[in-house]
C-alpha cells in the first residue's frame, strides 16, 4: 500500500499570510503514461463533509479561490494557500488515487494565529 | 447540481450486518465510479471502496476487504456497501463521494454508523 505522509500535523498563520503543507508518498504516484501525478488535495471544514481543492496534483476544481495552489511531482507534494483567509480554517488531506487502496494522508489542522 | 445523500446508519452490535445506501441525483450515475470512505469521530479520513460506473472493478481498503460489499443499482441511482461482521473499530461517519477520474469531486453529508453493544 502507498503511505501517504503530511507535515506539518499542524500548522497557525496569521490572517493574509501564506500557508504551506506538504505531503510525502512512499511510492510514486506519477504514472508515465499519461505524464500525470495522482494525487488530490481535499479541505474539510469543521463539521462538514470534505470538498475537492486540487487533483491531478496541481489543477484546481472549479470554483476554488486561486489562492489555493497545489505543486510537486513523483512523491514529494505541497499545497499553498497565497494568503489566508478565515474560511480557510480547516483540516487539510491529501490523497493518492495511482493505485488501491487509495490512501489519506492522516491530516493537516490550519488554524489562524 | 450533484446531491448524494446517505442512510441506513445506526446503532448495532459487534459482530452484526448493517447496509448503507446513497441516493444519487444531479448527474449521470451509471457514467461514474463511486467511493465510500469513513471518518471516526476525531480521526482523518479513510478510504473504504470503489466501483466503477458498471460494478465490473471493484477495490476495497484493507480494513474492510473480505467484510463489507460494496454495489449498485443504476437503474435506481443507488450505491450500497453490506457491512458484515461489524467491529468497534468500524464506528465512523460513512460518506459516500462520486468519482471523477480516480479522484472524489463531489461528497455527500454521511451517514454515521456506531457499532457497540
């Protein structure tokens, strides 16, 4: 199984600061075929089911604010937020879907300092 | 738009079967793979199992595998997963989420599942 790595477990940045969170696979997740990395980024607000923020590693879903970004390739992944705003307070996942089972990362908690 | 709506959770014993079904609506089901992945109070996410748009892949988790079935009826827009010989440890919100290319775009609001005697 691919093992799904995110830091920091917890993370707090002020209001209009960037926040960066990282997730490792222990495999890679880029399959050579298609040249794409699978590997989705989702956000989950408190006491609400989880949304999709990016897939394909790097595109984000329609209607995601822009100051959402997502980078890397092969097994090393991070998701940026240019500058955070309060709704951005929430519990950060990302997931790869290169092979079954499709693993989590455990969670990343932003909070606003 | 799309609207997945989950039921059949509940309260039952170890050792028990529950079903959970979630109704689709908004978009094409029978075009799309599904998944179920569950969250224990205060825990992430996981990842329970997939079928594709005609039942004919199916994967499941680890924890699960040999336990629970996971199907569908695309003539009634519903995905299912049978949950037999339920465990403690399979206490969790059950969200159901439709697939998109291996990755879920769209969740409904779950359905929890609390297994104690």
């Amino acid at each position: 199984d691919i093992v799904m790595t995110q830091s920091p477990d917890s993370l707090a940045v002020s209001l209009g600061e960037r926040a960066t969170i990282n997730c490792k696979s222990s495999q890679s997740v880029l399959y050579s075929s298609t040249n794409k990395n699978y590997l989705a980024w989702y956000q989950q607000r408190p006491r609400q089911p989880p949304q999709l923020l990016i897939y394909w590693a790097s595109t984000r879903e329609s209607g995601v604010p822009d100051r959402f970004s997502g980078s890397g390739s092969g097994t090393d992944f991070t998701l940026t937020i240019s500058s955070l705003q309060a709704e951005d307070v929430a519990v950060y996942y990302c997931q790869q879907y290169y092979s079954s089972p499709y693993t989590f990362g455990q969670g990343t908690k932003l909070e606003i300092k | 738009q799309v609207q997945l709506v989950e039921s059949g959770g509940g309260v039952v014993q170890p050792g028990r079967s529950l079903r959970l079904s979630c109704a689709a609506s908004g978009f094409t089901f029978s075009n799309f793979g599904m998944h179920w992945v569950r969250q224990a109070a205060g825990k992430g996410l996981e990842w329970v199992a997939y079928i594709s748009y005609d039942g004919s892949n199916i994967q499941y988790g680890d924890s699960v595998k040999g336990r629970f079935t996971i199907s569908r009826d695309n003539s009634k827009n519903t995905l299912y997963v049978q949950m037999n010989s339920l465990r403690g440890e399979d206490t969790a919100v059950y969200y159901c989420a439709k697939d998109l290319r291996g990755h879920c775009d769209s969740w409904g609001q779950g359905t929890l599942v609390t297994v104690s005697s």
